[in-house]
C-alpha cells in the first residue's frame, strides 16, 4: 500500500511537471494515451466477432475516430466488432467528448485526488471559462450535463425502436449508442443498414438531429444558458457574447445547408428523388445538419452531386462551437473573420457585435486558426493523392472530413492503403485536438519582446 502511494505521489509530480511547462503537451499526451489504451482493447480476439485479431492499422484507425468523436471507419461498425469491441467504441466515443483540456484536467483530478492551479487552467482553456475557483466543479457539471443530455436523447429514440419491432435490450442499446454518438458528433452506428432505412422517419431522425445540434454548440454556450435560468435570468440580454454568436452563427449554417441540400438533391435519382416532399424536407434538412461534425448519413453521400461535396466541404470545415464536441474551425472563428470583414468594409475602427468590442488579438487567432487548418487539409490531400492516385474532389471531402472529425465519407476510406489510413489518423488526431492547441505543444516556450520595432503599414490588396 505504502509502495502504492509513493508511485501516485510520483505521478502526480510528474504531471504537475509537465503541466507547468507545458499544459498543452501534458493534453495531448493525455488524449494520445487515450488513444493507444483504445487501440490495445481493439487488437484483443475478442474484440472481433470472428474471435480473429483485427489488423493494427483497423483497430488503431477506428480508436483514432472513436476518441476523436470523427465517425470515418475502415470496417463495417455494426458486423466486425463484438459486443466487447463496440462498447470500447462507445466508451472512446464518451471519453473524447470530453474534450481533449477537460480529459487532462480529470487526470489530474484522478491522481491527485484535487484540482491544482494548472488543471483549473487547463480546463478554463477548454470551457472557456474565466473563474478558475468553479473549474473544480465546473468538471463534474460538465459529466453530469453531458451524460444527461445523452440520455435524453436516448429517451427520446427509445419507443422509436420499440416500435420498430426490437427486443427491449436491443432498443435500449441501440437508443443509449445513437444518444451518445449523436450528442458527440461521433457518426458511429450500431446497426449494420445504418440509418439509410429511416431515411424519412421523422420519429428517428428528428432527435438524432437535436443531439447533433445541441452537441456542436459547445460546454460554454450549454453551461451559459443553464446557469443565466438558474440565477433567474431569461432572455437573450444575458448570454454571453460567444454564447450569441455560436448560436446564430450555427442557426445561419444551418438554415443554408438546409437550403442548399435541397436545391441540389431535390431531383437527384440516387439520392432524394424518389423520396415523398415530406421525406425530402427532412433529408434536406438531415443532410444541412450532419456536416456540423456529426457523419451521420441516411443515404449514399458518394451518390450526391459533385456541388453537393462541395458545401458540405465548407460546411465541414466550419464545423461546430467552440469547447464542443464538433470539429472544424469552429463557427465563432467563422463569424470573427466576417464580422472583420463588416468592419473593413465600413471603415470601422473595431470590431464589435451585439454590443461588445472583440479584442484584436481574437482576430489574429482566428486567422492562425484558418490557415493552420487549410494548411493541414492542403498538404494531406496532395500526400493522399499521391499515395491513392484518386481524384481531387473524393480525396478532399475525406481529408475534410477528418480533419473536422465529421465522418462523412464518399465512400474511399475503407480501401484507402496502410499509409492512407496511418494519414488520416494523424490528421483526425490534429483536427480533434486543435490546430492553436498543437501549435502550442509543439512551441518550446513563449517569445517575450522587450524592444518592438516600429510600425509601418504594408499594401493590402
């Protein structure tokens, strides 16, 4: 017991270490052990329902996606894994909600049996939270609201399936799956068929849908809300600044994916032509909805027309809210980068929304934030193509795909080779974690300048 304790004691110093100097590596680290914890319980016989090993590259690609909340799989989800191998997805699924500053935080939590200065800072990074003293609790909340959300939604998918003729363990597996990946953005399914039969099951879809939305807003629009109704608070006057904009934002991609999908499906034979106008109102707005990280698809997204990949390209990228279970750059560094836009175009001084004055400093993050990411997309779709010899437009809407941790696919992903797979794992490990938080680990320390050189103004344009 005593020899127990003083390995705790030295686990504890070490990541209090490495947490000092450098919080970042000590999250990714984290997140990274995660994933070859993951990946170990996926290469074990019994994972599979052969009661065969699963390839290394299969079971270290699906633990990627799993943790990473993507949805890309190399392997049929629903017929290669075992009960065993499906409930580790889950768990991965579960335990990369979190978020990758959150996961580092209850290590810490875990080990030390305390939350420390530097784990509060972690997790205030995450949750973009400013009063360190709550971050304590802020974590158990973060559980406590996540997993009841999770159930929620699996209430609400529960009778569907029960009336679709399932055995009473099955509905309840199958609603508690789809409740958890729905809210995670993971895409990941159960079932063999998917949800291609329930094209246009309202019943089914419509709080798949919710999952998906509520998920992508993020930890800080969700715990904003319900605490400005605890303290008594309604109204729009008393959300935050980030909690309005991720919530229009997100509402306005939406709203034109749904559009968008429509007008350029609504005819297509492969896809929505056959459907009722009801069922193709749904699809529509199933298909606006899904490139917000979830990868979800109820029919085949190969099929849809070219013009199609392209938005779900953009919207793929964008992703979903900050500190939220979606990818992509996320939509509050979208709105940043128009709303500097708007005030260019006007000749304003600042940059100001729902009126407040964003700092400077955001907009440089944003823009780092948006080419790291093109960069990334860039050179592992040129890299892709050369190892594939697949054309452009189905090797980048798989590179985008995984970089935002949305899952959807063409459709190439399962035949890609070894090294197309070990690639887009790299690149769904990236996108999950962050570029800005990468970037951060990698950086040895912070440039501090004492002496700034005079400032001249380039030509622009």
């Amino acid at each position: 017991m005593a020899q127990v304790k003083r390995n705790l004691l030295g686990l504890r110093e070490l990541v209090d270490r490495v947490a000092r100097r450098s919080p970042a590596r000590l999250a990714l680290a984290v997140f990274l052990g995660v994933c070859v914890l993951v990946t170990l319980l996926l290469s074990a016989p019994w994972a599979t329902a052969s009661g065969h090993r699963a390839p290394f590259v299969d079971a270290l690609f699906t633990a990627v996606s799993a943790v990473c909340v993507t949805g890309l799989t190399v392997v049929d989800t629903a017929t290669y894994w075992s009960t065993w191998g499906l409930v580790s997805i889950l768990v991965a699924i579960k335990v990369g909600g979190f978020g990758v500053m959150t996961l580092a935080s209850i290590l810490g939590l875990a080990v030390s049996r305390r939350i420390g200065l530097t784990q509060r800072l972690l997790t205030a990074s995450e949750t973009r939270t400013d009063r360190l003293g709550e971050v304590g609790s802020l974590v158990r909340v973060v559980i406590v609201t996540t997993t009841t959300l999770e159930l929620v939604v699996a209430a609400m998918l529960l009778p569907r399936f029960l009336a679709l003729h399932e055995s009473v363990g099955t509905a309840v597996w199958h609603s508690v799956f789809y409740g958890v990946s729905a809210f995670n953005n993971a895409g990941f399914v159960p079932t063999s068929e998917g949800l291609t039969p329930h094209v246009g099951d309202w019943l089914l879809d419509l709080p798949i849908i919710l999952g998906v939305f509520v998920g992508a807003l993020g930890f800080p629009v969700v715990l904003n809300i319900m605490n400005t109704r605890r303290k008594g608070y309604r109204g729009w006057n008393r959300w935050s600044l980030h909690t309005k904009l991720t919530i229009v934002t997100s509402l306005a991609l939406v709203a034109l994916g749904w559009l968008l999908m429509a007008v350029l499906e609504w005819n297509n034979p492969a896809t929505f032509g056959p459907l009722p106008t009801n069922e193709k109102v749904l699809a529509s707005l199933f298909a606006g909805v899904m490139p917000r990280s979830a990868g979800f698809s109820a029919v085949d997204v190969g099929a849809m027309h070219e013009g199609t990949w392209v938005v779900t390209d953009a919207l793929m990228f964008v992703g979903g809210g900050s500190a939220s279970t979606g990818g992509g750059i996320k939509v509050t560094t979208l709105a940043v980068m128009l709303l500097a836009i708007r005030a260019e175009a006007r000749g304003d001084r600042d940059i100001e929304a729902f009126g407040r004055r964003i700092p400077s400093d955001t907009l440089r993050v944003a823009i780092a934030v948006v080419f790291l990411g093109a960069t990334a997309v860039l050179v592992t779709t040129i890299a892709l193509m050369e190892i594939t010899g697949l054309p452009l437009d189905r090797v980048l809407f798989e590179v985008i795909s995984a970089f935002a941790t949305c899952g959807l696919s063409t459709g190439i992903t399962a035949d890609l080779p070894d090294a197309g797979k070990y690639l887009l794992s790299a690149l769904m490990f990236v996108g999950r974690t962050g570029t800005m938080t990468f970037a951060a680990a990698l950086a040895l320390r912070d440039r501090r300048r004492i002496v700034r050189f005079p400032e001249e103004r380039p030509i622009i344009g």
